[in-house]
C-alpha cells in the first residue's frame, strides 16, 4: 500500500510540473467592466496602458467591429508582449478561436510560407453553424439495469424512466445506450438531453427538486429546472468549428482523421473556394455566422518581402481575423531586402497596423512578478531572498530572475531546506551566468575560443565598453 500511495504522489507532482509554463499564470488582461487595469490582477502585473489599449481591441473583436484590422506588440524583450496576447485569448474565452504561430516556425515546414500563413489565417476565423435535431430531454426518475444471470447470454438490458413538467415516459435501452449512461454517470434526480440520432446523452445538471440531496452533488454541481412540455422536442443545436478544419476534412481522403494525425499538407486553392462558396450560401439561408478570430504572430520581424505582400492581401479579404503581431526589434533590415525599416515591417504594412507599445518594468513591478511566479511554482521564499531576487531581475533582466527561482527551490531541497534564502539564490546565481557576465567573460577569454573574429584591439574596447556600462 506504501508503494502505491508513493505512486499516486509522483504521478501529481508530475501533472504539476506539466501545467507550470512561460505563461500559465495569466488568466486574463487584468481590467474591470469600465476597461481601466488593475496594478496587478489575473497574473498581470503594470503596463497598464498597453493592457487598457489591448482591451478595446478585445471589445471590439467580441462586438465584431475589427475584423480584418492589425495590432503590433512592439517593445523591448521581456515587457510583458506575449504576455498581453496570452492575456487578449483569455479574455475573448472559447467561443473566439485563437491561433498562435511564430515567424520563425514558417521556415521549417514542409509546405510554402505563404500557405502556412493561410492556414493560420483560417484556425483564426471560426464559422458557428445552426442545425435543427431531435432531442429527448427530460429529468430522470429511474434508471434500471438488468443483467444477464447466464454467461455468455444476451447483451444486458435495461429501462430509462424520464419525466417533464408534463408527462412521464420509460424508454427500453440496448446495450450501447447503457454503455454511454454509465460513462456520463447520469443517477436519478439528473436532468439529461439525449440526440436521437446519434445517442449522444448531455447531462444538463441536477434538478432542482433534488437540492436538499446534499449527498448527492459537491461544489461544481450546477442545478436546473425540470423540463417543461413534450420529452421528444427539436432543438437548436449550433456547432463550433474553423475554416482550417472544414478544410482539412474536405481535402484529405482519410476526413476528420487529419486533425489528428496532423498531416494536412498543402490544401487546394479550389477546396477552399468551394468551402469559401458553400459557408457564404449557409450564411444567407441563416444556417451559419462567421466568427473572426484573433491571429497572433509572434517574432514578425523573422517575416520576409514575401510574408509581408501576402499579409497586406490577406487582411482586404471579407472573413480576414483580427491579426496581432509582436516583435523586439528596433529599426533594421527587412528580411529578403536591402532595406532598413522599424521592427523590420515595410512601411505599407506598418501603415495598417494599430502600435501599442510596451515600457521596461519598474522595480515594484519585478517583485510583484516574481511573487506570482513563486505561488505559480509552488515556492516558498523568504522575504531576503525575494529583495535579493528582485535586485536580479533589475540588474540583469525579468527572465533570467524568474528563471532562477526553481532553481533555487532544487538548491533549497538539496540542503533539506522547506524555504528558499539567500544562499540558495547566491547559489545558483554563481552557478548560471546572465548575458552580461557571459559577454564579459567571452571578451575576456575570447582569444581562447574557435573562430575567433574580433582582433585584440575591438576585445580591448568592448571590455573597457562593458565595465563602465
């Protein structure tokens, strides 16, 4: 028994470690109904006018009044820019389709860039499709299995007894439909909504009536009214899905199977006017409404000539998403010219873009940050070693202090320690060197090290350079 509750710890610890991410402790933009940030809430914490400003981009997308417009993220490294489009998809939630790629990512794909950037484009517009089923939908009474007393006899057998405000039925189940009511747990005093044609069972909640079942529900159970009228009713249903995916099910012989597997290779200009063609006629007959998206296209400085042409065609298109790009680059080359440009981005293309741009942190911030990050990693620390910490991150950067701190914490386990001090941060911060001191030390040895291109001179320089900055 030992072993098996060893067993069960590790496996959580492990789930733990697997949810623990760059960003997984945003959980919105941090703004109030009336739009104004909050100095630090939903994991975000400062930039307080980028957030206000990404904020009216998100009202406007979920009013559907920016469809096929553009937002640069432009500021320094380690401001917070991912952050903030981690920030815009939680706050527009599921229903919006959200679609994150980096510059870089085009290059290493087995298809043309510019049908990367298609593609991208069409998980971010999402197409909300209405169809009328048959449903059941009632509260249940009953629920009875008979099982067979003879091995090897018939598939088991049972009865379903489902009530409204009105009537009461008891339906005769088939093996699969017992199969699917145990899988959904449905137990009497639940209310239920089975699709005819294809059996799917929802439960709905628990009815009201059975509130005072107080061993029957925890804290996430959601009560609902008994159903009113006939059992057998037609609903409404609307489904949930891409562009891409009606694509991918369209043009590959295996179907849905695509997603999956992953493999959609290229997609067929005609497939997608098809498809372009049949969503139009199912948006005039009322059937179907697009979604526009969001489109987040981090490091687009990486983009080149070719990326940025098809980007500004792209967006004149009638079902374009909202695109939002980011990147930390000031004013160089863009890629696949000659010529220099800010961010990298041609002047066409910077032209339509809506720039909010992002401020270094201040020092309250840094601390506010790294005490999210601890509760997030589950670390405990002194109040000396978060001013330490803090310190850090103002003289070398956000990143590199937060990087520390579970190191820290596995410096703090090895001396079977329970809270991270000052040592343990000195520790590791002897241990893993910053870009400053990892510059400095490449100047000082830089003689010793394999194609070597500076001569003695430029390392001269750049050293004394290094040590009054």
């Amino acid at each position: 028994m030992a072993m098996g509750e060893v067993k069960i710890s590790e496996m959580r610890d492990l789930t733990r470690i697997e949810r623990i991410g760059a960003h997984s402790h945003i959980r919105g933009l941090g703004l109030d109904n009336n739009l104004e940030p909050r100095l630090s809430s939903e994991g975000m914490v400062g930039q307080t006018s980028a957030r206000k400003a990404a904020g009216v981009i998100v009202r406007m997308v979920q009013q559907g009044k920016i469809a096929g417009r553009a937002v640069l993220l432009a500021g320094q490294p380690g401001t917070g820019k991912t952050a903030i489009a981690m920030g815009m998809a939680k706050s527009l939630g599921i229903e919006t389709p959200f679609a994150m790629l980096a510059g870089s990512e085009l290059y290493s794909l087995d298809m043309s860039k510019t049908e990367a950037l298609m593609q991208a484009f069409r998980k971010a517009i999402g197409v909300r499709i209405k169809e009328e089923a048959e449903v059941i939908e009632g509260e249940v009474v009953e629920v009875q299995f008979d099982r067979p007393t003879v091995s090897g006899a018939a598939s088991k057998t049972g009865k379903l007894t489902l009530k409204t405000t009105d009537m009461e039925t008891v339906y005769d189940l088939g093996a699969k439909m017992i199969e699917a009511l145990g899988k959904e747990k449905v137990q009497s005093g639940d209310v239920i909504a089975i699709d005819k044609a294809s059996g799917k069972i929802t439960k709905l909640g628990r009815s009201f009536s059975r509130s005072r079942d107080y061993d029957a529900m925890g804290p996430q159970t959601k009560f609902v009214q008994c159903p009113e009228g006939e059992l057998q009713k037609r609903k409404e249903i609307v489904h949930c899905v891409t562009l891409h995916e009606i694509d991918v099910i369209n043009s590959r012989t295996q179907g849905f199977l695509a997603l999956f597997t992953g493999d959609t290779g290229e997609i067929r200009a005609e497939v997608r006017e098809q498809i372009d063609t049949k969503v139009a006629e199912w948006r005039e007959e009322g059937k179907a409404e697009i979604v526009p998206g969001v489109l987040f296209i981090d490091e687009v400085h990486m983009l080149d000539i070719e990326c940025f042409s098809f980007l500004n065609r792209a967006l004149e298109n009638d079902m374009a998403p909202i695109l939002v790009v980011a990147t930390n680059r000031g004013i160089t080359i863009i890629r696949g010219t000659n010529y220099r440009s800010p961010h990298g981005i041609p002047i066409d293309f910077l032209d339509r873009l809506l720039i909010i741009s992002t401020q270094p942190y201040k020092e309250e911030e840094i601390r506010k940050i790294l005490d999210i990050r601890c509760q997030e990693e589950d670390v405990e620390m002194s109040e000396d070693a978060r001013v330490l910490l803090t310190k850090i991150g103002v003289n070398t950067s956000l990143r590199y202090a937060i990087h520390l701190i579970t190191s820290a914490a596995l410096a703090c386990q090895k001396r079977k320690g329970k809270i991270v001090e000052v040592e343990d941060i000195t520790r590791v911060y002897n241990l893993f060197y910053d870009v400053k001191r990892s510059t400095q030390y490449l100047m000082e040895y830089q003689s010793q090290y394999m194609f070597n291109e500076m001569s003695a001179g430029e390392a001269e320089e750049d050293e004394t350079t290094a040590m009054v900055s």
